[in-house]
C-alpha cells in the first residue's frame, strides 16, 4: 500500500481537481482575451475608423454625417 493506503489516492484526487479546475480557468481567460483582442486588436475608437475611411474616399460626406450621428 503505497502512501499509507487510500490517503495517498485522496491526494491525488484532491491534485486532480484542482489542477482540472486551474486549467479551465486558465482556457477560459485565454478564450476571452482572444476574443475581445479580436474585437478591438487596434484600439482605434469606431469615430477614428470613420474618420479614416471618410479621408481614404471610401464615403461620402453624407454617408460620413449619417455613420456620425449613428456612432454618437
């Protein structure tokens, strides 16, 4: 009997879990930074991305006051 009977299997079921429930954590906060590093990876404010596709050409100026007042 190895680690004095069932005490020692205890322990490393105790381990177990423990280790089970780090890891979930750990996956679940790496899901999550993955997920909003994606949603906003530059840091640019929608305002910042109108206003460079306004000066790119890509809108009009109507199109560009109507987004405007949309995002605001």
């Amino acid at each position: 009997m190895m680690w004095g009977g069932t005490g020692g299997w205890m322990v490393l079921h105790l381990i177990f879990w423990v280790l089970l429930v780090v890891g979930l954590v750990l996956l679940a906060l790496w899901a999550v930074r993955k997920v909003s590093a994606g949603a906003g990876a530059s840091g640019e404010s929608s305002m910042d991305i109108l206003k460079k596709r306004y000066a790119r050409g890509e809108l009009s100026r109507e199109e560009y006051e109507e987004k405007k007042r949309d995002i605001s």
